[in-house]
C-alpha cells in the first residue's frame, strides 16, 4: 500500500484536494478531524490538556478559542500542547492506515497541516502539497469567518514557507487555475504512484495491539 502525505498551507485548498482523492477511492485520514476528535467531550486529550493548560476545559470538552489563545504567541506553550497532541494524533493515523489496508487499499492518504513541521514526511512513501497564489490564499483565508490579518499573519509564521513546501514536495498540485486543474494534476499523481511499491506500510515494529483510539 501507497501512503501519500497531502499537506499546504493554510488557505491553499487542501480539504478540496482531500475530497477529490476521496473520490478517487483513496482513504483519507483528515488530522483535523482528528484533533477535533480529540478535544471533544470525552477525548483522550481532554484531561491531559485540561492539566497542561487550566481553564480551558468547558463542559467536558476542550475549547479551541481558549485554547488557542492560551498558545497564540507562546512558543513554549505550544510546543507543550504539541508534545501532548502529536502522539495521539500519529496513533490515530497508524490505525486508518491498518484499517486501508485490511481493505485492500492500493494507495492511502494521510491529510497532515504540518507534515514537514512535523518531519511527518518520513513516515509516508511520497508529498503532495497543494499550493495557490499568494493573493488567493490571502483572499480564501480572510474570507473564513472570524480571520483577521492578524491571525493569518500569525499562523503564516508558524508554517513553513509555501515555496519551501514546494521544494520539498515530491509532487506539486495547483489550486488557484480551477477545480479541473487540481483533478487532473491529482489523478496525474494516483496514476504514477499507484505502479510503486509502498515503503511505509506496515512500519518496523508495527504491532496492532498496541494502538489505541484516538
């Protein structure tokens, strides 16, 4: 099995990039989705977070506006929620990735924001990044409800440069000329991949037991 790591910046039409390969008929494990998961009522993250970070633990769930001002302009204080949050996360996408290929699947994508942030680059068998102007990646973001220049200015900084992810990437998908275009540069991408042997699944000393849900 083919794992593809699907990362861009924020604004560059990722989630859009996902439901395409989606309906490609490769599974696509969505790590927002899964934090989601994670900080709602009942979470794994929840107690550990609510002892990490005082007062941001609402009803039983974790509240991401309290929680993200408890880490916005903090290095230390996000890293801390990162160390907390990056190995639940990874569990979480080892047991999609054994649950694709249970299911025979030839190729599985693991949606990650910050895939090379997070070296999570080495642990799948090649990168997509989706990327977009800069002026179509300004226009989306601050159209989303709540963005200000400010916060997108502040999470731009927290994000590797888009032409340093484009460096990086073993493919490159363009956002901003159209929907057609990002289909056909995706199904481009399935077509090759697909004839490869996947290197990262299972991974050394996998041992299903072992993972637990997020």
């Amino acid at each position: 099995m083919i794992v593809l790591g699907l990362t861009g910046s924020i604004g560059m039409g990722k989630s859009t990039a996902a439901r395409m390969l989606q309906a490609m008929g490769a599974p696509v494990c969505d790590s927002d989705a899964v934090v989601h998961g994670l900080l709602g009522r009942g979470g794994r993250a929840v107690p550990v977070i609510d002892a990490a970070f005082p007062g941001v633990v609402v009803d039983g769930a974790v509240s991401r506006p309290a929680l993200g001002a408890a880490v916005f302009r903090d290095t230390d204080a996000l890293k801390r929620l990162e160390a907390i949050l990056h190995p639940m996360v990874q569990a979480a996408q080892r047991e999609f990735l054994a649950r694709a290929a249970r299911r025979g699947a030839k190729i599985a994508v693991l949606d990650i924001p910050l895939l090379f942030e997070t070296r999570g680059d080495r642990r799948v068998d090649a990168t997509i990044v989706v990327s977009a102007p800069f002026a179509v990646q300004r226009a989306r973001v601050l159209a989303r409800p709540g963005m200000t220049a400010e916060k997108f200015a502040g999470i731009l900084a927290r994000q590797m440069p888009d032409a340093e992810k484009r460096r990086r990437a073993d493919y490159v998908v363009p956002t901003g000329a159209g929907r057609l275009v990002t289909r056909r540069a995706l199904q481009g991408i399935v077509r090759d991949v697909v004839r490869r042997p996947g290197r990262q699944w299972p991974p050394r000393g996998y041992q299903p037991g072992q993972i637990h849900h997020a």
